[in-house]
C-alpha cells in the first residue's frame, strides 16, 4: 500500500521516531510534539497514531497492511479521533473539546487502543484549555492523547505538565536543502537557499512557496515598498491590498528577510556601529509573526510596522499621528 504524504516520517525526524519506537511497549497516556510549522510534524504525529492503532505492529513500525493501518491511512479509522479548528477558524472552541472528551470516553469500536490529535494546541481558546484538562490528566485506560504545538510559549503550565513534552529539531540546512531539491527539481540552487530562508528554514514551507510562486509575492511586495516611498500611495491603502492576499502574513517574512539582509550588508562592509534601529525593527518583527494568529488587530500591526519601516528608511518621514510613539513596542499589538 503507497503511504498518504501526511503520514510521512522525514530525515531530519528518524531521532524522534526511533525514540518513539523504543516507548511503544510502555507508551504514556499524553504527548506534546513542539515544532516549527512547516517541518512535517503532522506527519509525524500521524505515523506515531499509526503505529498504535496497527493490529499487526511488533512494536517496531506499523505494518501498513493491516485494517487498522489502511483503516488511518485513509482517514476512517473509529477510533482515531481529532480535535482542530472549524473550517476558515483560527481558534478551537470549548464546544469542539467537550464533543472531542465525549467521544474519548466512549467504548473503543475495534476493541483496542483509541488515539486522539489535538492540532494546534495554541489554538485551544482559554476555556477549551481548562475543559481539555480533566481529560488530558485522567483519559480512560488505552488512550492516548498527541497535542501538536508551534508554539509552546503560548501553553499554559497545566497543559504542559500534564503531557511528556518532546521538542522535535529543526533539519540542518544540509538536510533541509537536499530534501528540497529533491522535492523541487525544476528550483535551481539559489532559489532553493532563497525558499527557505524566506521560510525560516521550514523545508515544506519552503516547497510551497515555491510551487505557488511565492517568489512573485516578494517581488510585487519590494515595488510596493518603492511606491511607499515615493508617496504613490498611502500606508492604509497598501496595508488594505496586502491583507486582501491569499496570506498577509508573508509580508511579515520579507520584512524580516530584507531587515536580516541589512544588517548583514552593513557587517560585510564593516559600517560600525550597526544602526541598533534595524534590530529594535527585527524584534518587532519576530513579535508581530508571534502574535498574528492570536486576537490582535492585523491592520493596525502591519500599519505600524510600514511606518517604522519608512521612518527608519527616510530622512525626514514622520509617521501619522495616531501611530507615533506606538510603533509596535508591544502597544500596537
């Protein structure tokens, strides 16, 4: 039987699988896979249901040719239960965790092991959080629970303490960028290194990007910036367009990417001192991508970021009024 791609185990995850292989005989009742998006965790998690929902397994791998192996691989298993956010939703709603623990407690339809994935676990609202927990520290003998998370700085300490947290790794660039040609041959070299840069070194991030033509997003982000520039049009009209896009939060990564390229280009020419504004903005940055998922408002963020941007970029430029002294900081978040 061919595996579904989601249920593929990468290079750089043989450590963290091999490890989970080992605990099978003696697995626990909760898992918390913390990992950055784009690096195949789902994957992962997956192929770990797999293999304690197989009816054939040794305990080394899941067989792939047993009922319950075919059953998960085409998504049908009884007993493989998820909890996610509704369709076009940011967030997992209380209502979602009580239907999700109702069907935990419930009688196994194969007589053996259930498995529940609760994917991501940050977006757990605050109420989901504490309806989750009693499940999570007392599920019924022969379920397990696997919670994914991109960011576990955003969990509270009761969730975590009641899970065993495993921290999968990042693939060396050396692995990401070999697993990308191979799954790109038509990108040359530095469109391969462009991709995962701009993809914070998420290899399957970075395979979309390319296959989508993110490549064109960037350069049609750069004109805007010129436009910006030049008063061809205001910040609040270019905000409006890119948050019209498929994915606004792209913006986010090329800033970063062309603020990072800055730094580097003043470290090579040895302009010292380095201008510590370029790194006050990077840290916006890196906040603003931390928060855009959460309730803030996207607007205001990429306004307030534009305008230091220019600020920083133009002698002479002054932001609006409404957003002086609150360029990101926190306050505009």
């Amino acid at each position: 039987m061919s595996e579904p791609d989601w249920l593929t185990v990468h290079p750089w995850q043989q450590p963290t699988w091999q490890n989970w292989q080992r605990q099978l005989p003696q697995v626990g009742h909760a898992y918390l896979l913390a990992g950055q998006a784009g690096t195949g965790l789902s994957g992962l998690a997956h192929r770990m249901m797999q293999s304690l929902l197989c009816q054939a397994s040794d305990g080394s791998a899941p067989c792939e040719q047993c009922a319950g192996c075919h059953a998960l691989a085409q998504q049908t298993h009884p007993d493989a239960l998820f909890l996610q956010p509704p369709e076009d939703k940011t967030v997992i709603p209380i209502d979602a965790v009580r239907a999700f623990s109702d069907k935990v407690y419930t009688t196994s339809h194969q007589g053996g092991r259930k498995v529940g994935l609760i994917a991501p676990a940050e977006a757990l609202s605050e109420s989901a959080f504490n309806a989750l927990l009693k499940t999570l520290e007392e599920p019924p003998p022969g379920t397990i629970l696997i919670l994914l998370t991109h960011a576990p700085s955003r969990l509270p300490a009761t969730l975590i303490s009641r899970c065993r947290l495993w921290t999968v790794p990042m693939p060396t660039r050396k692995e990401a960028l070999d697993w990308l040609g191979q799954a790109c041959p038509q990108a040359d070299d530095p469109l391969l290194k462009k991709a995962l840069l701009v993809n914070w070194g998420a290899p399957l991030e970075a395979q979309r990007w390319i296959d989508e033509k993110g490549f064109e997003f960037e350069a049609q982000w750069q004109s805007d910036l010129k436009a910006l520039q030049q008063n061809q049009q205001t910040v609040t009209q270019r905000v409006e367009a890119w948050l019209k896009q498929s994915e606004p939060q792209r913006v986010l990564d090329y800033f970063y990417l062309w603020t990072l390229q800055r730094i580097r280009g003043a470290c090579y020419q040895q302009k010292w001192p380095l201008d510590p504004n370029w790194f006050a903005f990077q840290k916006a940055v890196l906040q603003a991508r931390e928060y855009w998922h959460s309730n803030v408002n996207q607007a205001l963020l990429l306004e307030a970021l534009t305008h230091e941007w220019l600020a920083h970029l133009t002698p002479g430029y002054v932001p609006h009024e409404a957003l002086k002294g609150r360029l990101i900081r926190g306050q505009a978040i």
